[in-house]
C-alpha cells in the first residue's frame, strides 16, 4: 500500500504541534519536583447487627389452628360446582378434551387466584394450597390409570385374548 503525500500546510502544521509537544515536555521537566506521599490504612472491624428474636402473638382463640382444615373443607365443597361451571362456560367448551384438561383448569385457577392476592389471607392461602395438593394428587391418579390402560390393551394385542378387570 503507498503512502499518502502530505501537503506543504499539513507538514508545517505536523512541525508545529511536535515542537509545541516537544516545549511542554521541556517545560514539565524543568519544573518537577519528587513529593514522597504516604497514605496510611486504618483497619475498620465490621461487627454483626444484633439478631433480635421476633415475638409473634399466637391466636389463643378456639379456631386458632382450624385455617387448613377449614380451607380444605371449603375446597372440598365448592370444586365440583367450580369444575362444572368451568366445563359449561364459553372458554371451557373451546379447551381440548383430554384426561388432564379439568386438573389443568383448576391449577390455572389456582395459579391466577394466587396472583389476585387471595394467598395472603389465612383461609385463602389454606384453601388454595388444599387445592393445589388436590389437583395434583388427581394427575397422579389420572397418569397411574393411564397406564394401567395402556398395559391392559397391550396385553390384550399379544395374548389375543381380552382382560378385563
């Protein structure tokens, strides 16, 4: 690759900021002087916060402890009414029917109950994680009996014979 030619004016500009450099750098020179600057550390020992022990009031009434037997029981009573009205509404008739379509609805409807704030209140935290645990025992059960079908046809298909149980 060739070399760009400089003009006259940029050559005399060159020139001038070296011999500008080169009479700052003579100037800083002259005038420098060794200063010897000494810091000193100081060493800062952190000590822990004090842990105070929060003092929580227990309830000392009758139904003090009852929330989760209370929030199951609830659950309990209102899901099939809920799983019903889900099925028949304008969005239940548009989901796929499968064997896990009415848990997944009503874990969806835990999910989103959850998300409205109804987890904070001592009876709705109580009553959904009933739901929750009930909905996926039910999955559980609905995946064991899918397998157990699936084991009864393929018998059925090698013996050539029907089992029925």
């Amino acid at each position: 690759m060739k070399k760009r030619k400089l003009s006259v004016k940029q050559l005399a500009a060159l020139a001038k900021g070296r011999k500008a450099r080169a009479q700052k750098l003579r100037f800083t020179k002259k005038k420098t002087t060794k200063t010897k600057i000494t810091i000193t550390k100081s060493k800062v020992k952190k000590v822990a916060k004090k842990r105070r022990r929060s003092t929580r009031k227990t309830k000392s009434s009758m139904f003090g402890n009852m929330s989760g037997i209370v929030g199951a029981v609830a659950y309990g009573a209102v899901r099939e009414k809920l799983s019903t009205a889900v099925a028949n509404s304008a969005i239940g008739q548009k989901l796929p029917v499968t064997e896990f379509t009415d848990e997944a609805v009503m874990l969806g409807i835990n999910f989103a109950a959850r998300k409205f704030g109804l987890g904070k209140n001592p009876i709705g935290n109580s009553l959904l994680r009933a739901q929750k645990t009930v909905e996926l025992a039910r999955i559980g059960q609905t995946v064991v009996d899918v397998m157990a079908r699936k084991n009864a046809i393929s018998q059925t298909s090698s013996n050539g014979m029907v089992v029925i149980s």
